[in-house]
C-alpha cells in the first residue's frame, strides 16, 4: 500500500514534469512584440504610443527640474489660488443674498461683505 503510493506520487510528477517541459519547449509567439516597443506587464497589445501623451507625461515626470519661478508663474499661480476662489465666493455671496431679499428675508452679512 505504502509503496502503491509512492508510485502513484512518482507518477504524478512525472507527468507534471512531461507537461512542463512540452511547454517550454514550445517557440514564443512573438508577433504582438514587434508592433509595440515597450514593455508591457498585462501582455502584449498592440498599442501605438501616442507622442502627444508621451510628452506630457515626460514633461509631468520632471517638473522639479523644468520649473522656474518668476513673474509669468506668479501670475498663473495668483490667478488660479486667489483671484479664481475670490470672483467664485463673490459670485455665490451675490447670489445668497439676492435671493434672501427675493424671499423677504433679513440678508446675512457675509465675510467680505459688509451691504
């Protein structure tokens, strides 16, 4: 019985081995790798990169090297952090208390308001 099972384990591998070695020695199909250049880890589409996305994201990559400091960046950074939050809370500000006189109701003094 013992040496029953033996067997039948030898024979297990074996046959695990056999198919292993079948399958290796089976050649790689290779055509989807040579339509695309780049190392691919989900497999091997056939994907063309487009330059566009490419330069953007080499550009986003290195950022810390390419940024300067100076008055054109200061004007994009002050429109986009102060200017466009302010015009947006006035805008919202306007609207409140538009429609709280509409409603009869007393209008609320709002942080930089003070009508």
């Amino acid at each position: 019985s013992r040496k029953r099972d033996k067997m039948a384990a030898a024979g297990r591998w074996v046959g695990t081995l056999r198919s292993l070695s079948k399958s290796l020695s089976q050649p790689v199909r290779q055509e989807a790798a040579q339509v695309s250049l780049q190392k691919r880890h989900v497999g091997n589409l056939p994907v063309k990169p487009n330059a566009y996305v490419e330069d953007w994201a080499h550009k986003r990559e290195n950022v810390e090297l390419t940024f300067r400091f100076n008055a054109k960046t200061l004007a994009i950074l002050g429109t986009a952090g102060i200017l466009t939050p302010y015009v947006i809370y006035q805008a919202c500000v306007t609207e409140f208390q538009t429609k709280q006189k509409v409603a009869g109701q007393p209008v609320k003094k709002y942080w930089g308001r003070d009508n």
